[in-house]
C-alpha cells in the first residue's frame, strides 16, 4: 500500500479533531484472503468497509441537521473535525472496497443494499432517532477502534498493505467518539430514545453484519470452509474472544450518566499513531498539525 499524500496533518477547525488525507493505495498483488490468509476474518471485515462509505455519510447528515442549531463554541469546531474525518474514512473505505470487487469480492452489492437501507430510514425516522441511531453505531466503532489500539494482535496476520487503513480509522473513531453523543444531548437529550435505539441498533448491527458476510461469501472459493468458520468464531468468542471482551464497554452505554469521554484514551491513540507512522514510513504523521 502506498499513501501519496503529505500526511502532515493541517488544521481545518479550532478543535483537537483534524482529519487525516491518506489516499491509500492498494497493489493488485494483495492477497484475496487479505487476512491470515483466512476466508472468515478476510469476509468479516470485508463486510464492514462496504458499509462505511454510506453509513459515514449517514453520520455526517444526522450531526449536520443539528449543526445551525449548536451555540457551544468548542462543539461547533468538533462537529468541523467529526464531519471532516468522517467524509475522508468513507472516501478511503470506497477505495477499499474498489479493490475488493476487483479481486471478485461483491462489495458493489453489499454497498448498494446499505444504500437503499439507510435511504429507507432517512425517510422514515425522525431527526432525533437518526442522531441516536449514530451515537450508537458511533459507539460500536469507538469499543471496536479501540480494542484494535489496546490490542494491536487482533488484527496478527493482516497484509501490511491493508493494515494501516484499519489503523488510522481506529484512531479517528477513537479522536471523535463524543461527537455525536455530544450534539445528541445538547440539542435532544433524553435517555429513553438514546437507549432503546441502542438495542435496535445492536440487533441491526449483528444481524446485518451477518447477511452481509453471506452476500461477499458467494464470491469466495470455498463456500464450505467450516474450519475458517469455526476458528473465526472462537476468535470472536472463544479465546481471545474479542467480541466477547466488549461486553462491559457495551453495557455501559446504557447508564444514565454515561459519556464516550469517561475512558480517557488518548494515550492509546498516540500509541496507534506510533504503529501508522511506522507502518507507512511516514515520520511526519507524528508532527503537530500545522496552523
């Protein structure tokens, strides 16, 4: 992979969340089990780059409705960061997916049903669900970014070629996980809708995730690969189980006094970008941002 942007980072707003430009690249010669060579953990988060590009602008719209509306100085300029990153993963997540339909993986598909989907709930949820219905995937992306920081051995095995996309939105999820949350109680509130579009949310997101793993497996070699089946399940579930681990974060969520802010990660984040600026060669990730 290549990136042929100057990654030096500049500022775009007068908060600490400034969108990264990579403009990845990805050779050809990547291997189609991208992965560990595995048909399961290469499908799994196949599935989740093709839903990205427009669930990242379905973020976008949902903060930017609220937008006009937000008097605190600081959440105005986070609310610039937080649109700023997120157009830029949805960007890098199309070129991903770009590739993998070129190696004969069905992203298109997966990509155009998330499309119609969220056009669907655009038009029939209310503004006030749609915000919480990002607080919830946002908090998804958060537990997931960074369990990816605190453990980098998730993902052991992965094409280095593939790996810094994973982390340099890992870092961003994590850099904006208040965002929304915030815009959510400064111009809504209320614990009732936050929480039960959680749990709406979370039954979407499993079992979405899973029909999506069944639209991209009809373009994979071996459609009864069990043991690929088995092993990523006692990844998930088993030992180590990543899945499993991110119970209590989960759980959380559904405190009344709960806030993405109350894990304080930002030495987590300097650690990912240590491991990005490494990866891609890139000393000058480290710099500050330029004003």
């Amino acid at each position: 992979m290549n990136a042929k942007a100057n990654l030096t980072p500049r500022r775009t707003n007068k908060s600490d969340i400034q969108p990264r430009r990579m403009d990845f690249e990805f050779e050809a010669d990547i291997p189609r089990y991208w992965f560990d060579g595995d048909q399961f953990k290469t499908i799994l988060l196949s599935a989740l780059s093709c839903t990205f590009p427009e669930g990242e602008r379905f973020f976008v719209r949902s903060v930017r409705h609220y937008q006009k509306g937000i008097t605190d100085e600081k959440l105005k300029e986070e609310v610039k960061g937080f649109i700023g990153q997120e157009a830029h993963h949805g960007n890098e997540h199309e070129a991903f997916n770009a590739f993998l339909e070129a190696r004969g993986i069905p992203a298109k598909k997966v990509e155009e049903f998330v499309l119609r989907g969220l056009k669907w709930q655009g038009k029939f949820l209310s503004p006030k669900r749609q915000l919480a219905k990002t607080c919830a995937l946002e908090h998804f992306t958060a537990m997931l970014a960074e369990t990816i920081l605190e453990h980098p051995e998730m993902l052991e095995g992965m094409d280095k070629r593939v790996l810094p996309l994973w982390f340099w939105h890992a870092v961003e999820e994590s850099e904006h996980k208040s965002v929304a949350f915030d815009v959510y109680q400064d111009q809504e509130g209320g614990y009732w809708t936050r929480t039960s579009e959680m749990a709406v949310t979370t039954l979407e997101f499993l079992g979405f995730t899973i029909f999506h793993y069944f639209q991209l497996r009809g373009g994979m070699d071996d459609k009864r690969d069990l043991r690929s089946v088995l092993r990523g399940f006692n990844w998930l579930l088993g030992k180590p189980g990543w899945l499993r681990k991110l119970g209590p974060a989960y759980l959380a969520y559904y405190r009344r006094d709960f806030h993405p802010s109350q894990r304080d990660s930002r030495a987590l984040r300097e650690a990912g970008l240590k491991r990005l600026a490494a990866l891609l060669d890139k000393p000058e990730l480290l710099e500050e941002p330029a004003a």
